[in-house]
C-alpha cells in the first residue's frame, strides 16, 4: 500500500528526531543532561527527539553545539526545511491548474545556472514540444481527474523552457533512458516530432543530450527514478502522485555521484543521433 503525503511528513519528522537522538547518544549524553547544557527543560529535549516537535534552526545549532557536532548542523538544518515541503501532493498543487503549476516553476528556474536531469520515463521537459508535452499533461488530468488545462499548462511549460535557447550561463546537462525514445506517449505524428526535436536540440551550445542505451551493463548503480538536479543545491524526484525535493547537502551528494555514473553509461553525439534515428524508425 502506498504511503501517503501527510505519514510520509510524519516519518520525516520522526526521522529529523532519530539523527538527533544518534547525535545525542554518540555525545555520550542523554535528554536530560543535554537540556542541562543547553539550559532547556528536559522535556523540550524528549519534544525534539521523538519529532513531537519541529526544532528551529537555533534548536538544531544548541543541539550540535552542546554534542560538539558542528559538522552535522548544515545537513540538520536542510533536513528541518525539508520535513513539510519534502512530499508535495500532486493533486493538491494542480487544484488551481496545471498552468499554474508549470508557472510556479520560474523562479527557482531563472536563478539556476545548471540544470542537470536525468528521466526514465518521458523526455525532459526543457526538451519537449508543445503536442508532446500537451498529451503527457491531459493523461495526467485524466489520470488524476482533475480538469484539463493541458494546452495551456504546455504553452507555460514551453515558455519557461525558452530559457534554453537564451544566450547566458546556463547549461543543461540532459540524460535518458533509450526506452524513453520508444514510449508512445502520443500518436506517430506527435512522437515523430518530437524525436526530431531531440535531434535539434544537440545543436544548442547550452545543451548536452546522452542517451544511457538499454542494453547498458548497470551493475555500478541500481535502477532509478527520474531526477532534476538544480546547481548542486537540490534534487526535485518526481513520484506517481507526489514531487519530492531534497536539499540535504549529504543527500544531493548522493544524486550527483548518481548523474555522474549515469553520465559515463550514456552515450552522445553521433552514437546518441543514432539511437533517436532507430526510434524514429521504428515509428513507421
């Protein structure tokens, strides 16, 4: 059974109390001399631990003060802002429309400098044309039953993309299964196009495309879910019905070690053109 968005906040919250129980315990200490030190009651330490309560940043900093351990206050602190935005419904964001959705996007876009994704699944979205990425939005309104605004959710999509083809500091690192080559997302026409998108899109200078082929030996690095990687701060996943972001440095580090493998399994230019010219091949 799935586990759902608000058990899932929960478990993270029990999970911010546990690293702080392991601090607390690998100090030596336990909750009542630590709040001693800390000159809390000892109640807000046992509060704190079991994830009863969410600490503040000055909590966390006391906390790893008092343990004399400094070095886990930037992780502590991107793991507390995480807790309530960490598992975001998808229903509950396209309550006011998916435009609206794909419009809330652009800030934290525009002040990216590298974009770095990794799907499995369809092509990226800084990739896709305005039929294609039109048909994935109205199966996700079918499939989440929630109104279509498909083709006005894909002009804004398109829009922000636009930032790929403007001249500046940006890059965008892209990466794909084959099989995303072959899903039929849409009919012929649409996944024609868009394949001879993908092809054009290699000629952008701000733009690398590899292509991890399907018989690719994986035995460095399991299956993944599909990931977007923005700078080298967070990690936005993309799950069935929720988005998960992740901004723990400790944790980001593990999704950047991941693209880099990824990175050395794909291959690009000419052997790249030539997977997505089978693809458009096998259209037909």
């Amino acid at each position: 059974m799935a586990t759902s968005p608000s058990s899932s906040a929960q478990a993270a919250r029990a999970a911010l109390g546990a690293r702080l129980r392991e601090i607390m315990h690998g100090a030596g200490l336990d909750g009542v001399r630590l709040a001693a030190r800390a000159g809390w009651h000892a109640s807000k330490s046992s509060r704190l631990s079991t994830g009863t309560t969410m600490p503040s940043a000055a909590d966390i900093r006391m906390w790893c003060t008092v343990c004399g351990a400094e070095d886990q206050v930037a992780d502590l602190l991107a793991q507390a802002r995480d807790v309530d935005s960490l598992y975001v419904e998808w229903k509950r964001r396209h309550g006011t429309g998916m435009r609206r959705l794909q419009d809330s996007y652009a800030a934290v876009f525009e002040r990216t400098r590298r974009f770095r994704e990794y799907r499995c699944d369809v092509v990226p979205g800084f990739a896709q044309t305005h039929a294609y990425a039109r048909a994935l939005l109205a199966s996700v309104a079918r499939f989440d039953r929630i109104p279509d605004d498909s083709h006005d959710a894909a002009t804004a999509r398109l829009a922000r993309s636009s930032i790929v083809r403007t001249p500046g500091e940006r890059t965008f690192v892209l990466l794909v299964d084959e099989a995303v080559l072959h899903h039929r997302i849409a009919d012929d026409a649409v996944m024609s196009e868009q394949l001879g998108h993908l092809l054009s899109m290699m000629a952008l200078p701000a733009v690398s495309l590899g292509v991890v082929p399907l018989r690719t030996r994986r035995d460095a690095i399991l299956p993944l879910e599909s990931f977007l990687l923005l700078d080298e701060a967070e990690v936005r996943i993309e799950l069935l019905t929720a988005e998960v972001r992740v901004t723990a440095p400790s944790e980001v580090s593990g999704y950047l070690r991941a693209f880099a493998e990824l990175s050395r399994l794909a291959v690009h230019g000419a052997q790249a053109r030539a997977l997505i010219g089978a693809a458009l091949d096998a259209l037909g």
